[in-house]
C-alpha cells in the first residue's frame, strides 16, 4: 500500500523531496503551493488551498515552505490528527507555540517529526542531557555567499572580504529568530537537547570555505562528544546543505518502518 504525503511549498528543499519520494515508488504526493504557475512533476498533485490538502487526507505532511508556514499551516494538520514533519525548526524557538503544538498534537494522537537536517549526532545529544549540567556549543561556518544580504546590510563588500566575519555569537533561540533560513540547525541542537537558552552558537561567514561546517561540543557527566560534519551546500540554494532534502526524505522512511533507528 502506497502512503499518502502532502507536502507544504515547492522550493528548493521541497522539489528535492519530491524527487526522492517518487523515485521510491511507496508514495502518492501532492503539493499545497499558492501559485497555480508551480510546474510539478507528473503524478503530484496540486493544492492552492490548504483545506483541500487536508481533505485529501494525507498520511503525513512534510513543511518545506519557512517558519511562517509552521505557525500559519501545521496546528492546523494537527487539530486534523495528521503527523507532520518540520522543516523550518526555528519556528519552534517560540516556547508558548512549541508547547502548544505539542498539546495539540498529544490530543490528537499525531506527531511532530523533527529531522536531522543538516547535523548528526542528535541521538547521542538528546542521551547525553538527559540530567544536568552538560553544555552545548555549535558553530556553524558558511561561505560568503550564503550570507551575502547580512553581510552587504553591515557594510561589507564581498569582493573585499578576505577574512572570516563572526557574525552572531549567543544563545539558539536568539539565532534562529535572527537567521530564520541559516539556522535550523541551532534550533534543532537545543530541542533535542540543553535547551533553547543553554545551547550556545556561533555564526561564521569565512572566504576560505566552499562547504557549510557545522562544529557540535557536548560536555557533560555523561562525557564528551565532538563532531564535524561537513555539507555541500544545496546548488539551488547555498543557506543551506544538500542533505537537507535527503535527512528529511529519511525521516518519513523511518516514520513508515517497521524498524527505527533512534
């Protein structure tokens, strides 16, 4: 039997998805976009309103459109006891509306699926801060093109920028309101585990790098973990990483199988 997944905007991680979903043959796919322009590929049907998504009755909805879709769409797939997959994790540095969510979602019996994105090693995070007194530190490290409108609007010209710019030092949730569409990441470090507030994070734009770095410290009673995962940046998109997509496209694999990796 073939799963239903409804898929919320048509960007440059979502039209990824959607290739990789139809390449495995195991789901039926529409999209909810509000351009009636959007070119789909054949067999994915189009939605310009979220309500007829919701009659179409997906087995789970994938949001794939920015952080202002998860607070307009996804309560809304809950109230109608339907699983979502969030990839815009920054909406959820917002306590009160996580809390909420999270109600919603426990009332309705559906789910709120959170994936890896453009990191690793959130199994052992979410382990280690289980108790107290374990510190979170990630840096994040893009080239200059990935942050060329933050850089332009401090005054920087790219072409005369030949050493690394510290742009945000501080807490997640105060760097994923700020980078909305760089910082996922951040986001989803602190929700897996030390919290919004005592997960620290740097933010560096270096002309030597081609490749989006993503450096995670975890320190605690429980010991220590370092880990550098270096992406190739999406070629549509250079704020963020090419396994995205595929992070995501693994996080309805697992919430479809009998087997779960945790």
């Amino acid at each position: 039997m073939k799963h239903k997944i409804g898929i919320i905007g048509f960007g440059a991680i979502a039209k990824d998805v959607v290739n990789e979903l139809i390449d495995t043959e195991r789901f039926v796919i529409s999209v909810f976009v509000r351009s009636s322009n959007v070119c789909l590929p054949n067999g994915v049907t189009p939605f310009n309103n979220i309500d007829d998504l919701l009659r179409w009755r997906p087995d789970l909805i994938i949001e794939a459109a920015g952080q202002s879709a998860v607070t307009e769409y996804i309560p809304t797939c809950l109230e109608h006891a339907i699983s979502v997959v969030i990839s815009s994790v920054g909406s959820l540095s917002n306590n009160k509306f996580y809390t909420d969510i999270k109600e919603i979602a426990s009332n309705k019996k559906a789910k709120i699926l959170i994936p890896s994105g453009a990191i690793a090693a959130l199994d052992y995070i979410n382990a280690a801060t289980i108790g107290k007194y374990t510190e979170v530190n990630y840096e994040s490290r893009k080239p200059i093109n990935a942050w060329r409108d933050e850089l332009t609007n401090l005054g920087y010209l790219e072409g005369n920028i030949d050493e690394e710019v510290v742009l945000f030092e501080g807490d997640a949730s105060t760097a994923a309101r700020k980078y909305p569409q760089n910082l996922n990441v951040a986001a989803t470090l602190a929700l897996a585990g030390a919290g919004m507030e005592n997960t620290k994070v740097r933010v560096v734009a270096d002309p030597n790098t081609n490749t989006n770095k993503h450096l995670i410290q975890v320190s605690g009673p429980n010991g220590t973990l370092n880990v550098s995962v270096v992406n190739k940046p999406s070629a549509t998109n250079p704020k963020t990483s090419a396994i995205v997509s595929k992070s995501i496209v693994a996080s309805v694999n697992q919430h479809f199988s009998t087997v779960q990796f945790l």
